[in-house]
C-alpha cells in the first residue's frame, strides 16, 4: 500500500516537512514432492521518504528508508519419524540519511544496517523418544558512513546569540563507524516420555547449547584534528 502527508494532521510549524511510505509484499509457497517436501517463501520492500526541516524552517534534505526483508523455508519428511528444515531471513535496510532535524547536511550520515539468518533442523520421533538438533547463523552489520569525508568542528557560540545550525555545525560527522556482529550456535536435545499406571506421565529431557559470537568494530576518523 501507499501513504504519504495527506493522510496525516497538517504540521502547522513546518509545512515542509513532509512524507511518503510505500509497503508491499509478496508470498508463494506450495508442495515440492507430495507428501514429501515442501517451501514457502515471502518478500516484503518497505520503503519511506521523509523531508526534513531545520529548527529556522528551511528545508534541509529527503531522507529514504528502504527495507527488504526475505524469508525462506524448506521443510522433507526423510520418513514418517524424521524431519528436516531449512530456514533463511534477510533483511538489509538502507537509509541514506539522518531525520533529525538538528542535523545539519555537511553533519549528515547514511547508514546500512541488517543481516542473514540461516537455520538449519532435525527432528527425530521414536516409540517415548523425541530428538533435536539444530544450527543456527546470524551475521548483522551497523555501518555509519558520514556524507562529506570532514573532521567534525562544532562552534560555540555565547548565551543570547543568534545562529544557525550551518553555522553551528561546521565540517562533517568526523568518522566513519562500522559495526559487524556474528553468531552461531549449536545446540541438541533428547527427551523421553515416561508413562507409568502409578503417578502418570513424566518428562524427562536433556539438552546442550555450544555457541560461538564475535563482535568486529571499526571507527575511521576523517579529516585533520
């Protein structure tokens, strides 16, 4: 669907400052072997356009916001008591802008964010028992990348002065940021269903979880001090 400003109460201190967004999606999915295997599978885009506008009231900049997020999933009946599953997610977003409107255009940064999720699983069911096991991996990724390549020089300026926000904000954001996280993990369990004629049924279950996370980060100053 589609919706922008005219939907919305009108902003009265800034006229300007208006928006439109943008959501659509689609699903397909369906039988691979009868009975046997099968998948489904989406994709869904969101995307938003936001136009920003000084504390003075000029107009600053558009910022879009785009999201694309994708899923998968396979599932096969190996035999009447085995089941394996493939899953994966993606969902980069992409946003070329700062929305805050004390953030001046050489202060501006875009920013890309998001990841893939991959999932893989075992199920097992026999007489009392029931077996899992699975792998899990998610990537994600936070990277801040400054407009213009400046050091970042904000004035100060004495209580009762007039300025505005260029003025203020001189140079660029200063730095380029990247953030990159990993995990992964393992894990298993085996549980088994007790029936007894005196005190009824009991579980009784074991499980272990073996997982590995990094955490990469990165800051690149721009620009002389």
């Amino acid at each position: 669907y589609f919706q922008d400003d005219i939907f919305v109460a009108d902003n009265d201190n800034f006229e300007d400052e208006t928006f439109s967004r943008f959501d659509a999606a689609a699903t397909f999915g369906g039988p691979i072997v009868q009975d046997k295997a099968w998948f489904f599978a989406s994709y869904r885009i969101v995307n938003r356009e936001d136009d920003v506008v000084a504390p003075e009231g000029n107009f600053l900049r558009s910022v879009e916001n785009e999201a694309d997020q994708g899923f998968a999933k396979v599932s096969w009946a190996l035999t009447d008591s085995d089941l394996l599953t493939g899953t994966f997610l993606s969902a980069p977003t992409d946003i070329s802008g700062s929305r805050s409107s004390t953030t001046s255009n050489a202060r501006d940064f875009a920013r890309e964010q998001g990841g893939d999720r991959f999932a893989i699983g075992y199920n097992r069911v026999w007489n009392a028992f029931n077996l899992e096991l699975g792998y899990y991996d998610h990537t994600a990724a936070l990277n801040d990348v400054s407009v213009i390549a400046e050091a970042r020089n904000t004035i100060a300026f004495r209580p009762g002065d007039t300025f505005t926000l260029q003025q203020e904000q001189l140079g660029g954001e200063g730095s380029n940021d990247e953030i990159t996280r990993a995990n992964d993990l393992v894990r298993g369990s085996l549980e088994y269903l007790l029936s007894t004629d005196s005190v009824g049924d009991h579980t009784i279950k074991f499980g272990y979880d073996l997982g590995e996370s990094s955490l990469f980060e990165n800051e690149q100053f721009l620009g002389s001090p």
